[in-house]
C-alpha cells in the first residue's frame, strides 16, 4: 500500500509485548528476583505491573517482600536490579510480538514514518533494539526521555513532535491499560492489542486480539469509519 493511500501520517509502536515478545522475559526476571528474596510472585502480580510505570512496579514489588526484608531496599533499589538484568537478557535475542514484524515491514516497504515509545529506560530500549534493529524508526522515545511516562501523553506526543506530524494524524499501537490511556489522552488513534487483556475504548479507538495477519488495508477497513466521523 502506498503511503498516500494510508490515513495516518505516522505510526507510533509501543515496545514491550506489542512490538516484542518480552513480557514473559519481564515476569520471568521479576519472579526470579522477589523468590531470591523471599517473596512470592504470582501471574497475579505479573499482570499488575504489566506497563509500569517503575514508580508503581518499584512500590508493588517493595510492598511483596517479607516485612523484615522491607528496610534493605529504598526507593528503586528493587527496579533497579530488575532494569539492569533485563537489558541484559534482551541483548542477547528477543523475539517480536507475534504478527508483529510482519507488519512493520508493511509499514517500512510503504516508508510509513514510525516511532519507538516506550515506558522502559534507554538501556532497555537499546538492549531490544539491538536484537530487533534501530532502522524501523525515525525517533525513539524512553522514560530518560520524558518528565512523566505512560500512562502520561507526553512520550507520544513528543514522538509526534520529532517526526514533524499532528499527534491527532498518528496511530498508536499499543497493549497495556497504562499504554492505552496514554495513547487516548495523546488525541491519536489507537489499535489497541488486547492479547492480555481488556483495554479502554473511546471514540478513536480500534481492538484486535493480536497482530497475527494483519495487513495494512486491514487496519484501513478497521478504522474507517472512524475516520469517516472524525
């Protein structure tokens, strides 16, 4: 498909289990973790921290260890041991989403503007992309990026911004509750992959289940009545 033939003027990719398979890597290192230290860690506890923020996922990690373990960790000392250890496991190979990068080579051969925004630091972007490659994007934004991360706009819109489009002519793809909000309160579109969950809806917002087989025309066909309102 052509690029004029496209409604959005930019695509803005969410990272952690809408672009890369990672989430099971994240509940892996997080378990390994809190059981080295006596905590329990169910899938429970997982799906809670899926899409951070780390402030939250620092907080609900403290608050799962054994109350006599509590004081040897401050503010981030859990996350940071967590942050660290998964830049390290995805530089050595992490998968796409699945569907995922069939459909970024759509959206690269078209020469669709895209965008990395992520609620993870720059070693874990950098660690990803070093498996999965840098030149998908024209910019990439992390949580060293921006004052507040997801579910805040401002990673979107800046990723808008640096592209040089209207954040209003983007789409954002995008899997979390935290990720959702935020791409909604950007003013964007948004396809939201509900692979692990419920997501919020709103008047620009489509759903698919995954991105297995999903070609461009089809996300026209999705949000085309949408664009026809709006």
């Amino acid at each position: 498909m052509p690029i004029n033939e496209f409604p959005f003027k930019a695509v803005l990719w969410d990272m952690d289990g809408t672009l890369i398979d990672s989430e099971p890597i994240w509940i892996g290192e997080e378990r390994r973790i809190m059981e080295s230290l006596g905590a329990t860690w169910n899938d429970e506890d997982a799906l809670y921290c899926i899409g951070g923020p780390m402030a939250r996922v620092d907080a609900y990690m403290r608050s799962k260890l054994p109350e006599k373990r509590r004081e040897e960790f401050g503010e981030y000392a859990l996350t940071k041991i967590l942050l660290e250890s998964m830049a390290e496991r995805l530089k050595q190979k992490v998968a796409f989403a699945p569907g995922a990068k069939a459909l970024i080579e759509q959206m690269n051969k078209a020469k669709i503007p895209m965008a990395l925004v992520t609620a993870s630091n720059r070693a874990i972007m950098e660690g990803a992309l070093a498996s999965i490659g840098k030149h998908y994007f024209r910019t990439t934004i992390s949580d060293n990026d921006v004052e507040k991360s997801k579910p805040d706009p401002q990673g979107y819109q800046l990723a808008a911004n640096r592209i040089g489009v209207p954040i209003e002519d983007c789409l954002i793809i995008e899997d979390s509750i935290t990720g959702a909000t935020a791409a909604i309160a950007s003013g964007a579109y948004l396809l939201g992959v509900t692979h692990s969950g419920p997501l919020p809806m709103d008047e620009k917002v489509c759903h698919v289940e995954n991105l297995i087989d999903l070609e461009l025309s089809g996300i026209v066909e999705l949000f085309q009545p949408l664009l026809v309102k709006n």
